[in-house]
C-alpha cells in the first residue's frame, strides 16, 4: 500500500505496472479496496490481461460496480460474460436498474438467460444467490456413466462438487456429492449413493434461513426448486457462507446502533458513514427526550432531595446494560435457530429470573456501598429500584426482538440500543416512584 | 418437540422409538439440544444404529459431551473411533483433561495418533482444527495416476476435495481442487493444474486468521505448514466457517456485554446464564461509580440549576450511542481485516470527522428544541456539550479497540458498552464546566 501510493504520487506508471505484476492476487484486491476510486481505476487497468477476472471476483460488489464504471463498454461486457451467473446477479442487483438492464443486454444468450433466471426470484431469497448452472445426475446410471456425465458437461459448470440425482419423472431424489461418485465402484448404480433424507428448499426461502439450513446439515450444497418442486439450481457453500457473514455484520452493526454500510470501510465515504448513523440516533434521540419529560415531571422530588441525581446514571446504565444482554443472547439464539416463537414464554421466564438474580446480586452490592456513604434510605431506594428495573430490562430485552421476528421486522432493529433507551425512562418512574414513598416525598 | 414431550409423559418408550425412526436427522439433533439431559441420554440410546453417528456429529461439543456422559464405555470408543480427528479433537478439548486422556487411550493406534497430532498444537490454533488425514499428489504424475491415487487411498480420508501437491523432495507446490483434476485431461501432466499463486498457513496460526484467510480467497482449503515448512494438514472449509460463526457469536454478544455461552440458549443453566453476565455487569457497574463521583463534584452547580438535571440521560445516551457505533464500525471493520493498525490515524482522523459532524446535526436540533422551552442559556449549554461529547465519544470508540488489538486483547472486549460507560463520566465533566461558565457558578 505506502508503495503504490509513493509510485502514484511520482506517476511511475511502470512501477505500477511491476507492482500488479509482483504482487499476490489476494493482496491487490485488498489494495484496491482502500485506495481512491481514481487511482482504483488505473490500477486496475494495468492488470496483466490474465489476472483481470481473478481480481475482480475477489472483489465487494461495491467495489466492482466503481471499477466498471471506469471502464470502456467492451472491457466491461468482457468481464461480465466471465463471471459466474449467481455473482453477476449479485453485482447487477447493485447497480442502477436501467445500468443493469443495459449490460444484461449485452451479455451472450446463453448467460442473460441464466442471469435473468437468478433475477426473476424476489430481493434476498436463495433464488437470487444459486447457481442455475449444475450437472444433473439420473437415478438409473452406473458411477462410471455418471462419471462421464460430469466430464463431458461440468466444464464452465459452476460447481460440480454436488450433483443433484433425479428420478426417470425428473422429481428431485436427493443430491450426491462428486466425493462419493470417485470413490464409488464405476459399476454400482447411483442409485446405491442416494441417501433416505433429502434436504431442499424453495426458491423463495429467504437466503439466510436456506444458508443456515446448509451449515447445520454439514452438506455441501443444498438442491433449490421451484413451486411445482422442479429442481431450478443449487445452493453452494461458498454463496451461503458469504450471505452468513453479511448478516452477521448487519447484525453487529445494529447492535452497536449503526446500519450496515454495504461497503469495505475505507470506500465509505463521511458522508455515508454520518448518514448510516445519524438514522439511527435521531430514533434513539427522539426516545431519549422521554427521560427528560419524566425528570421534568419528578422535578419537585429531585429538588427537595438532590442526592437522588447522583444515582440516575448507574441505575439506567445498568438496566441498559441488562436489556442489551437480553437482547442480544436472544437474537443471536434466533439468528442461530436456537429460539423460536413457540419458546416465548419458556424465554420470558428464564430471562426474568436471569434478570431478577442479577437484580439482587448488584442491588446488594450498590446497597452495602451505597448506606454508609450517602445514608441508607438512599441505599434502600437505590436496591429495589435496581432490582425492579433489572427484571424489567430482561423482560423487554427478551419480548421486544421476539415480536419484532414474529411481525416481520430484523429483530437486530429492536436491539440493544432501542432497549437500553425504552429502559431508561422506565427505571426513572420506578426509582422516583419508590423515592417518593420512601422519602414520604407528596 | 411437544410430541417427545408427551411421550416422555406418558413413558411411552415404543412410541419415542417410533419418533426417532419417523423423524429427520436434522430435526433429532434440534430437539436433543433443546431437552434435558436425562430425556437426551433416553433418546440417543433408542436411535437405531445406522443414524448413531450421523446425529452425533451434528450436535453442539457440549451436547456430545453430556451424552458421552451417560453411555456405556464400549458405545462411546465406537462413537469417538468413527468420528472425524478434528471434530474429535474439538471434543476432547471441551472435556476435562483427565477423562479426554481416557478416551484417547481407547483409541485405535491410528485414530490416537491423528487426534494426538491435532491436541500438540496451542489452543485456537488452525493446527488444532486442520485435517490431518488427506491424499497428497506429486507434482510429476499424470491426472490418470492422480485419480487412481486419490480413489486408491481416499476412502476414510475427512476431504478428498482439496489435494496438495509436493514437488519431489516433498516441499508444498499448491493444491489443486478435486473437479479440476476429475474435468482434466487423463493424459496430462498434474503440473499443468497448479496456479502461479499458492496460499499457506503455518499450523500455529490462529484459526480465526486462517478461516478469514480461506474465505478471501474463496478456495475450498488452505495447506497448513509446520516451522519447518512440511506440509500438515488441510483446513477445510467447513470447518473454518464453524470457527467464523463462532467468532461472531462472540463478537455479538460482547457488543451487548455477555460472554459467549459456548452451549445453545437452552442447553444453558440460570447460573450459567447469570454468572455469564455478572462478570460484565459487574465491571460496567464498577466503571459507572465514576458517575456517581462525578455528579458528586458537581452537586453545588446542580443544586442551583436543578432543570441541568434533565438532560444528564439525554446527553450520556448520545454520547454513549455514538461511541458504540465508532467502537463497532471499527471491531468488525479489524474482523474482517478492512483495517489494521497502521492506518490508526486516519481511522481516528475520520471518526472524529464523523463524531463532528454527528454531534453538529443533534446538536443544533437540541438547540432549536430545548430553547424555547427550557431558556437559550441550558439550550446553548447542550449544544455545546453534546458537540464535544460526539467528538470525544467517536475518538475513544475507535482508538480504544485498535489499541486493544495491538496490545493482544480481542477488541470486543473493548466494545460498545465499556465505551459508553467511560464516555459517561466524561461527558457529564464537560457538561458542568460549559454550564458553570455559561451560566456563572463558581
């Protein structure tokens, strides 16, 4: 990186063109991933005409749609009939509808066709992410026949590592891994390799429950097929681990109250960063100002004892801090397929008795520390109020993201943020409430 | 699962044998993650033999290991002798040391011998969750005598996918993918299929780096090399996505302050659960105190302008939420080696950029709200506060995980809610030394 950045600043051209030369195919698309679009573009021109398309399929979307922005119109149908249908769906996804449109229309028959078919199934289900292109196995044919199948037709085939075997009706049988077919005698029927359970999904599963589904299984790939049960592709593992890793970040990011970005850091340009945040602390701003409306209404208690203040940012901290917990250890339990609807009420329960002991443990604790420094009637508001807020923060932190899934909505919306915010004001009405009687306060 | 649960009422042991013949293999290793141990031991032991292993090796490690627990020594040497070496070493390593040193001991010699080399590499290491077992091919035979060797000597193998290929005094060249060498030329020299560019890992690399590394490149395994450079094992990619999934369960839950559980939601007890929590709340609670201390300094100045009081939860909640946006934006950006620590100074650089700009935006509209309401003079002192506190929340939520990183703690520990809470403390210094100048207390 200092290197290419020293060779741009002297235009050494040459030097550049050594460097795409020398240096590992990996390491240059990560290079091309932080430096200016500009520069991007004229390195990655200087690419040694075999090294182009290994490049470009290393790199994020984004990443690529700015690359061929800077390219002339044939280099750009060049690159574009060379990638693989199921990353050239996901690339043509990115961009503009009517720029998509145009270099679809460019591509050969054969490719728009397996592109459209991918484009055809709705926004983040596995249809969008399979591979139209598999080699498709009959349950009649010895190994050695379907050996010769894949040799004659798996080439420029995606993957040929699953083979998906139907019957002589084409109803889908099961799918057998390339593993198996050389390992097994040339002369045994395939249908000896077939299994008794068959894993599939529809082509409008969402992609990451069909990703999930595939981790869990341990297989390779899963079979995709349509409303009428005809095979259309295949998920493969490597798709389905990328979709894993592109929720995962989603749901970090909202839990740390960001939206995902949709680009590697460095392309993201301040404004991008600003905007994918400030979304999200107007909301929280906005469900803050109930803390400053319950303060005002306890005005008159905070005056006439003072003492009560020091104490507001601990107890709202920790109810926060109890409802995150919540929050996250049960979306990630969803997201993981741990927890389902059906479990709400065994989940309430055992966050609400988590909340309670945790409650009492901190309670005590802020109580014995608390007494001998600032008297115990404060200490006595400050436990029960801390034990209250703590099995309410678990009871919302646990409801709130099951609802959320149960209606619709990424449970990682209603995440720990949104949850510590909702607690705050809450806490507050209770530890006034408790202030008041037990200060005799009217 | 309400269907075993009935059964189990009514002791009807014919009835969960029928269950666990009717029912898939995936959905047997759901319910066994989600019922107590007792009715797991019942269950496992009614599966008919030929489905033993297969819902075993789909199980959580602390689920096998509390059904070990509960089998006869004879039945659980079969299990552990079929099971792949790195799984079993993942096993072993979970269970206390002495019992994992009984079990190896009843190990064939040649399954010991496999699981010994996986246990002598440091924990977290790629050695420990590598294959050791695969079919090396030399660089000068041709791809008939590939394939003969790979169906010769792959039966039992964990992956046949991934083949290494040494030249002839044994030194790593590449490894060529199983469809290259099935879909090449029979007549062909190997040499033909190697690339230009080979990726390696050495064995104590750490296995999340590793697995990082193999899904960048997108290849099926990556070799892995001992210090003198022999090759090792192959890491597949299977497992390396096991350990990505698992380092982003950790990753998650830290953000929301728990440990990782390391057992399904339901698998874990209520001490489990609390004592896994406790530990940061503990910490959080600690770091809070500050607050206390801090109000404390301030009481006189609060104590004539009580309406300061209000916007204390305002105020720490934005200063809080922008520094866990920064902290991790910044966390996953490092996980997914967008960022490394020598571009510190421009990642501070634009997150104070960011914090600014962030702090500007919610400032002004603080301003434009509380005036009218509240007075000019706690409005102009919010605006202030909460510019500053947005510049100082975004700079300690990224140079305290980067920092962290450098020094070798895992940053997540670093995350979200220890950033909020140090924010806390400062942002309420700042708060009551603009509102004493601006207001005129001494």
């Amino acid at each position: 990186m200092p290197i290419l950045n020293e060779l741009f600043q002297k235009k050494d051209l040459k030097g550049i063109r050594q460097w795409v030369t020398d240096t590992g195919t990996l390491q240059i698309a990560e290079t091309l991933e932080r430096i200016e679009p500009e520069q991007r573009a004229v390195t990655f021109r200087l690419l040694p005409k075999s090294r182009v398309l290994d490049v470009f399929e290393m790199l994020d979307p984004t990443i690529q749609q700015s690359i061929l922005q800077s390219l002339r119109d044939s280099k750009v149908r060049e690159i574009l009939e060379q990638m693989e249908p199921d990353d050239r769906a996901r690339l043509l996804d990115e961009m503009p509808h009517s720029i998509a449109k145009m270099l679809l229309e460019g591509l050969s028959v054969k490719e728009r066709k397996l592109t459209s078919i991918l484009l055809g199934y709705p926004d983040g289900s596995v249809g969008r992410i399979m591979s139209p292109e598999f080699v498709e196995l009959k349950i009649n044919m010895t190994s050695k026949e379907a050996m010769n199948k894949v040799q004659r037709s798996g080439r420029g085939v995606e993957s040929i590592y699953s083979l998906p075997v139907t019957d002589l009706n084409g109803a889908l049988v099961d799918v057998i891994d390339l593993g198996e077919l050389v390992l097994a005698n040339p002369e045994d029927s395939i249908s000896t390799l077939v299994s008794q359970e068959t894993y599939f999904v529809s082509a409008d599963t969402k992609e990451e429950d069909a990703s999930r589904l595939l981790l869990e299984t341990g297989f390779m790939a899963l079979p995709v097929v349509d409303s009428d049960k005809r095979l259309v592709g295949i998920l493969t593992f490597d798709d389905a681990m990328e979709v894993l890793q592109e929720s995962d970040t989603a749901d970090i990011l909202r839990s740390g109250a960001s939206e995902p970005l949709g680009t590697p850091y460095f392309s993201a340009s301040l404004f991008d960063l600003t905007k994918t945040r400030a979304i999200w602390l107007l909301a929280l701003a906005l469900a803050a100002t109930l803390t400053v409306n319950v303060l005002g209404m306890f005005q008159s208690t905070l005056q006439s004892a003072i003492r009560l203040s020091l104490f507001i940012p601990l107890l709202i901290g920790i109810g926060g801090n109890i409802g995150s917990q919540s929050a996250t250890i049960i979306i990630r339990a969803m997201a993981l397929g741990e927890i389902r609807f059906a479990d709400v009420f065994t989940v309430l329960l055992k966050e609400f008795r988590v909340g309670l002991l945790l409650g009492i443990v901190l309670g005590t604790l802020a109580f014995l520390f608390i007494g001998p420094l600032f008297g115990w009637d404060i200490s006595t508001i400050v436990f029960l109020s801390m034990i209250s807020t703590a099995c309410l923060a678990a009871f919302a932190g646990s409801i709130l993201p099951m609802t959320a899934k149960k209606i619709g909505i990424d449970p990682a919306v209603v995440s720990a943020p949104i949850i510590s915010t909702l607690v705050d004001a809450s806490g507050l009405i209770i530890y006034f409430m408790i202030a008041k009687a037990i200060l005799g306060i009217h």
